[in-house]
C-alpha cells in the first residue's frame, strides 16, 4: 500500500529551484530578443561615434570612455553589455590606426546600411553631439563629420 503525500509540501514535486532556473532563462531569453534587433543600431552608433571621436587625428581616451556610459544611460542602448560596446570600439580604434580612410568609409557605409527608425537616428546624433564635448575642444574636423553624418538621415527623417 502506498503512503499518501501531500503534493503542495513536497519539495521534490515543487522543485522550485528548477521552477526558478527555468523562468530566469525564459527572461535571459526574453531580454536577448529585445537587443537582437538592435545590433545593427548600436553598430552603427558605435561607428558614427568613432568617426566624430577620430576625425581630429586621435581618439582620446574620454571621448571612448564617454562612448561606453552613454549605452549605459540612454535607455535605448542600455541592454547592450559594457564588454560587446568596448570590443566594438577597439575594432573600430584599431581599424582608424591602421588606415584612418579606409576605417572611415567603413564605419559610414555601416551608418548608411543600416535601417535606422527616425528615434534610433536621432540618438546615434546625440552619442555623436556628446563625444563632440568629451574632450572639451569642438575642433572643426569633428564639427564637419557630426555635419556629414547628420546628412545620413533615413528616409523622412526632420
């Protein structure tokens, strides 16, 4: 004959351990979803902002740091991690350090490619506006690239 249990206090029916695994990776997925459609978004940010960051001849090392805590704090580009923000900088640095024209046209062609709404554009301008000031010298080569940037607006962008 087999012993009655009570199913609510038994902890091996409940496993609530594995109830809580279960719905902390349905929210790591969730959360992952949300970000996957903004990858091109944030490379694109990323190239425009190394463009403003370069067009004096170098990259201060507040006009990169600025780059970082801008995704942390602009709502749109927060679900992005600190590590897959600085490894795409480095790569667009080392790209500028090696062949500053050829790293330029790169990193507008992926400003152009991608298919930015007119909020997600309005944001890359103002990553761009802010890295301007990191450094607290608007030079004149970095105002032309915001200006030559700003002409990449998507389609009905005012």
């Amino acid at each position: 004959m087999t012993k009655p249990r009570n199913i609510d206090s038994d902890i091996f029916t409940r496993r609530p351990v594995v109830d809580l695994r279960a719905r902390l990776n349905r929210l790591a997925v969730l959360a992952e979803a949300d970000i996957a459609g903004y990858e091109t978004f944030m490379e694109a940010t990323i190239a425009a902002a190394m463009i403003i960051a370069h067009a004096d001849g170098e990259a201060d090392l507040t006009e990169r740091r600025r780059v970082i805590s801008l995704f942390r704090t602009n709502p749109m580009l927060q679900g992005f991690s600190a590590d897959d923000i600085a490894r795409e900088v480095v790569v667009h640095t080392q790209a500028f350090q090696l062949d500053h024209a050829s790293a330029d046209r790169r990193a507008r062609s992926q400003i152009l490619t991608a298919d930015l709404s007119d909020d997600q554009f309005r944001a890359l301008l103002g990553v761009c506006v802010s890295v301007l000031e990191a450094d607290g010298v608007r030079h004149p080569a970095e105002e032309d690239a915001l200006a030559n940037i700003s002409t990449m607006r998507p389609w009905g962008y005012r």
